[in-house]
C-alpha cells in the first residue's frame, strides 16, 4: 500500500465508480442524443492508454477499470434521475437575477471559450430539448481577486441534480490535508540533519474539466447564457435572448465531480509514490505538494526555469520529470501556477518547513470567526442543509492548524445527519450553538500557528507524565507512577454496566485537571493508559457522540490553557491493575505493592456533572472543600515528620503506656511471641472485653481500651 499520502491509498480499496442504471437507456432523454447528435461528445485530455499501461501494477484492478472506463465513456454520478417518482422529464430552472450587464456578457463569453476548448456543445435554443435540464450559472468573484469565475448551481430548486445524486456515494475526503503531509515532513527534515528546506505546490489547470461527462448526464448538465441582467430588465418569463449550451465535462458545482476527480488524481499519485518512490508526495484536490532541500534544483525545459528536483523527479530514465509525468498522460498545468519557496500557502496556510509551523492568515482568521458566529447567533436560528455543509466544510479546513476543535462539529453533524434536501431548514438547538460559539471563542484567543513538534514525540520516552486511569461500577481511580501519588473517587449507588464508557472518560478528564494544578508553570507531555479502548477512540479522535462531547471541550479547554500535548493509549486490564484498585478502594492491594504511596480523594470539575445529569447517572460524592495549593513529596513527607511528633499529648501517651503494659502482661500469661500477630491482637481484644465493667463506659465517649488497641494494631 502507498505509504503518507490519502488520496493515493484510497485508490488501493475504494469500490468502483458508478456507471448508469439500465432504466436510464430507456427514458425520452436517449432519443434526444439520438436526434442531436452535434450537441453531445465525450472527450479528456488525459491519455488513457498510457495510463493504463502504467496502472498494470495497481493492485486494486476493478477500480482501475472503472477508471479507464469513465474516462472513456463519461462520468455517471451515483445519480438516479426521478428519486422521488415525481421529477419532470424536463426543467428549465436556468434563470438567474444577473445584476449587471458586465455579469451577462462574462458569463456568454465564457460559455464561447468552453467551446472553443472543446468542453461545451455548439450553442442552441433558446428551448430546452426533451430530457434537459438547466439549472443557474452565475458570475461570482474568484477568492482574493477581483476576477470573477463561472459556477453552476447544480443545488438549485426542489428538482436540482445534486438532488438525484446519491450523496452516501459521493461523501468522505480523500484529500491530503496538512495532518496528512505533517508527518511526512517531519520524517523529511529527521532524514536530512543540518539542511534548509523548501516547499513546492503544482496546480493542475481547470482540474475537474479533464473529467468527461455521460451523454445521458450531459443532459442534465445545460448551461444558459445571455440571460438579460436586471439593469437590462430581464425576466424569467422572456427567453428570447437566451443561448444553451450542453457541458461535455465535470462542473464544480456537481456532487459527484470532487470523487470523481479524487479517483484519477488519486491513480496520479499513486503513480508518482509507487513507481517514482516520491514517498513525500501529497495531493489536495488539484494541488500536488512536497518538500524538498534548498538549492537541490533541476531545469524544466518546456517552462525553460529551474524547480526544485523532487518538483522535476524523473519519469523514465533520465529524460523525463514529475511535470513531464503530467505531460506523459495529457494532464494540463500553467508555469504561473508552479509555485516553490522556503515558506508557501499550503491550501490556505502559511507553511515553514524551517520553523515547522503553519500559521492560518489574519485575514482568513477573522472571516472564519464572523461566520462561524453569525451563523450562531442569526436570529430566525434555522439554516439550510446547504449552509450546515458550507460551514462544515469551512470548519473542517481550519481544524488543519486547529486540531483540538473538533468537538465543535459533533451537534453540528448530528444536526445533518439523514438529510439530504439542500434548501431544507434546520434549526439551531442550544448544545449547537453552545459548540459554535465555544469554537469561535477559542480561535479568537488562538495565535493561529500550529508547532509541529507539539504533534512528533514518542509517548513512551518523552512523556514528562505518565498516568494509569480505570474506573469500576463503584469508583474512579488513576496513579501517577512517577510521583508514587493515586486520585481515588467513589460513586454514589448503582452504577448501570454501560455508563461505566462514561466514567472512564469522566475520569481521564479529572486527572488531567489535577495534573495541571500540579504543574501549571511549564508545558507537560502527557501519556494516559486505560484498558477501555472507547475512552482512546474519543480522546484519540476528539469524536464523541452529544453526551460525551461536554466532558472533550472541557478537556480541550484545559489542554489549550495549560499548553498540553497529549496522548491516550490503550494497556490490558492485568498491566492496569493499579489503577483498578484505586478505582475500587482497594487500599489493602494498593499498600502491598506501594506502602509509601499517597492517595487523595478526588471530585471532577463540575463542569461535567451537567452531563451526568442528563445521562441520568448517580451523581458523584463530591467533597465541599476549598481549593488548595498541592505539596510537592518532600513537604508532605516533612510535615507526616512533623504532624506524627506531635500526635501524642501527655495523657495519651500515658493511656497508650497502660494499654502497652496489658499486652505485654497479656502476651506473657499467654506465652505467645513477643511481635504482635493479627491473632495476637484480636485474641487481646476478645481478652480484655470480658473484664470490662460495663459502667466503666461513658454513652457520649468511644472506648478508650477499644480505641488504644485498635492504634496497636495500627502500629503492628
């Protein structure tokens, strides 16, 4: 299997791409292909043959084949064109409130140079043709420019095609996001000790427009221009000026076009890891980036330019290089957009390969942080499906430097989950925006710079701290093995076996807050072991379903105010047994394997005990004492010094000396040995209680001759 990269190892085991259904080939929209045939044609840039020759090797033949052959014959998007049994044959949803005549005449000239790129039909019109359908393509600016760019709104209307396209099919990243690449970077820069390094990123040109689209799709794909703006007083019920045109190839506002873009960019990659060893290679929708070493350069003869080597790696011999490898198989790239340097924007952040950061812009900072919080707080508190995956997507993109915050996306998701009606209002429920805002808090107070050395230690020799945690049907209990040092808390009634997740997870959270109170002036690396192996999903992954998702944001919020780096391992129950006593109360076992440790009751932060509630779980006995100051070991074991030499008062000590004197007396008469046994004092105790008067005892006072022995005991 392809090592780093995602979108090369998704290529190794996902399933085929769709083609169409038989019922397809039988509906009016075959004869119209039949009839126009000038307004339908399948075409690609990329060389199929040499693809497949190179491809001969991928272990994953089915998918390959599935590949080549869309490549051949169109892209089906997993769709099914009458879901619902109640889709039109034909729709004609093209018109569009166009502001300008300037937004009018982009979008024409734009629709003649797709034809003259051989990617629209010959223009035709101004009806549509039995089976087409047309949805709105409008102007909208280009990110940090002010050019503008043609986007069809496949999401448009109630019988739009993403509507028909099978989003179970078409969802899941297979993108290379920066956690993907940083570990490969890292193993770069371990690999060559001493050097400076670059960065360098190709882009391909037009991206999703190699892929060719099915005819019987390519219906359902018409784009109409020439629409009169509202300066020029157009209206949808005047269509005397409208020009259609059919798109031959994938669009960026269809569903299915990012997988199956991801599919061949994926092969791409793969190529270039596993028959060229570029292992550090990474892929993020149309960009290809890696590292490389300053200075360490080759020429490029078609661009006549140096790029850096691992940019120009050989192909073939010593003839051919990465961006002849495009060349090879007819992939298009523009000079303007092969880009290198010692510091570059990686998919929107600013990476340094020297200083190992990736820093997300002021500017693109604070547009995140006004979304996000409008979204929240907009006063109707219901959104559409469509702007819940907008603001999904956004999120996701910035969880590249800000990891910690995922938890902010679990009501979020869960609010999404089912739907699959893009204009279809979902409201906003407290624990959503609660989440939201907690996000939008956090990001604000943020540098924006994400350390990568915060994410490479090894957690089982470079941890400052490690803590072994468990919790029973009665308790709670970590040890910290280094300080010799067990947090032990009980539970109130009965506890059902299947809470017990919650109390795992409750408990690695206490933990870490009294950890933190116990070193809350420097950085610490924290290594947990726990058997549950939930407890590691949720904290490994920072996913957790709504009623856990409290006790990871109050984790979270910890984490990032006491600057920890954190990791959450699995161990057996045997190698945890420790901490299960602590958890049960168990002292006897703790004492017989550490006699020196000191154990300390222990409450969670109350910031969780909502989440108790709500689960319905018997609450937690928790103690009203004040916060203190912790001792380091050396005071605590001054001050034992010191307490123990001033336990004894003058008449104790003279009790204590006469109930020493009855057992010596005691183990004389008796002829038992001299060191008191177990048998030894409880034979005494059964002893003298048979000559004690019962008017001798006080109803309001313990026994005094009870309570010296029971201290002899203690001594023993």
């Amino acid at each position: 299997m392809s090592k780093g990269s995602r979108t090369a190892s998704y290529t190794e085991i996902d399933g085929p791409l769709s083609c169409p259904p038989a019922e397809e080939y039988k509906h009016t929209a075959l004869k119209t292909i039949h009839d126009y045939p000038h307004l339908f044609h399948v075409s690609t840039p990329i060389n199929i043959d040499r693809l497949a020759s190179i491809l001969s090797i991928h272990p994953n033949r089915v998918f390959v084949a599935s590949v080549l052959r869309t490549l051949r014959i169109g892209l089906w998007p997993w769709a099914d064109t009458d879901p619902t049994g109640d889709f039109p044959e034909t729709w004609d949803n093209a018109w569009a409130n166009i502001p300008t005549a300037e937004e009018r005449e982009f979008v024409l000239s734009q629709c003649k140079e797709e034809v003259e790129k051989g990617q629209h039909s010959p223009p035709f019109g101004p009806d549509l043709l039995p089976g087409m359908y047309s949805t709105p393509n409008v102007a909208v600016p280009k990110p940090h420019s002010e050019d503008l760019r043609l986007v069809a709104n496949q999401s448009a209307g109630e019988f739009c095609q993403n509507n028909m396209v099978n989003k179970s099919e078409t969802k899941g990243a297979r993108l290379d996001s920066l956690l993907v690449f940083i570990p490969l970077l890292l193993m770069f820069v371990q690999l060559h000790p001493g050097k400076r390094f670059l960065l360098w990123k190709s882009d391909v040109a037009g991206a999703f427009r190699a892929i060719p689209i099915h005819p019987l799709w390519q219906l359902k794909q018409v784009v109409t221009a020439n629409i009169a703006s509202m300066m020029e007083g157009g209206s949808k019920e005047d269509k005397s000026t409208w020009i259609r045109y059919v798109d031959w190839r994938a669009c960026f506002g269809s569903c299915g076009s990012p997988r199956a873009w991801a599919s061949l960019m994926g092969l791409v990659v793969w190529i270039a890891i596993c028959v060229l060893h570029m292992a550090f290679l990474c892929c993020y929708v149309d960009d290809c980036y890696s590292v490389g070493i300053v200075g360490d350069m080759e020429w490029y003869e078609p661009y006549h330019v140096f790029f850096p080597t691992n940019q120009t790696r050989l192909l073939y011999g010593r003839n051919a290089t990465v961006l002849y490898l495009w060349d090879y198989l007819g992939i298009p790239h523009k000079l303007k957009k092969q880009v290198w340097g010692e510091v570059l924007i990686i998919i929107g952040f600013l990476v340094d390969p020297n200083k190992l950061t990736a820093t997300l812009p002021a500017e693109a900072k604070a547009d995140l942080v006004e979304h996000v919080r409008d979204f929240a707080l907009t006063p109707r508190r219901r959104r559409s499906l469509h702007e819940f995956e907008q603001l999904a997507g956004w999120m996701n993109w910035a969880l590249n430097v800000y990891p910690l915050f995922k938890p902010a996306l679990c009501n979020l998701y869960v609010k999404m989950s089912g739907k699959s009606r893009a204009h279809a209002t979902i409201n906003l429920n407290k624990p959503l925006i609660e989440e939201l805002l907690w996000f939008v808090e956090h990001v604000e107070a943020s540098s924006g710079m994400l350390f990568f050395a915060n994410i490479d230690w090894n957690p089982f020799t470079e941890a400052n701290l490690t803590i072994f945690c468990d919790a029973s049907l009665t308790g709670m209990g970590f040890w910290i093995p280094d300080l010799n040092v067990g947090f032990t808390c009980a539970v109130d009634g009965d506890v059902m076996r299947d809470k017990i997740f919650f109390w795992e997870a409750l408990c690695w959270y206490a933990e870490s807050g009294l950890t933190f109170l116990a070193t809350p002036e420097c950085p610490v690396r924290l290594a947990v072991f726990t058997d549950n192996s939930n407890t590691v999903c949720i904290f490994d992954s920072l996913h957790a379903l709504p009623e856990y998702n409290p006790i990871l944001r109050a984790a979270v919020d910890l984490r990032v105010k006491h600057n920890i780096d954190l990791r959450v391992l699995h161990i057996s129950g045997e190698d945890n047994s420790m901490a299960d006593a602590l958890s049960r109360e168990n002292f006897d076992f703790v004492c017989a394997h550490s006699s020196n440790m000191v154990i300390t009751p222990f409450s969670p932060p109350r910031t969780t005990l909502g989440a108790v509630k709500k689960m319905k779980i018997p609450q937690l006995r928790a103690p009203r004492q004040p916060k203190r100051q912790p001792w380091s070991r050396d005071k605590l074991v001054h001050e034992r010094a010191i307490a123990l030499g001033l336990a004894i008062d003058a008449s104790s000590s003279g009790t204590y000396d006469s109930a020493l004197k009855f057992l010596s007396r005691f183990l004389l008469d008796t002829q038992d040995a001299v060191t008191p046994t177990v048998d030894t004092l409880s034979f005494f105790v059964v002893y003298m209680s048979a000559h004690i008067e019962p008017r001798s005892f006080v109803p309001t006072a313990p026994p005094t001759l009870l309570t010296n022995t029971r201290r002899l005991h203690e001594i023993a």
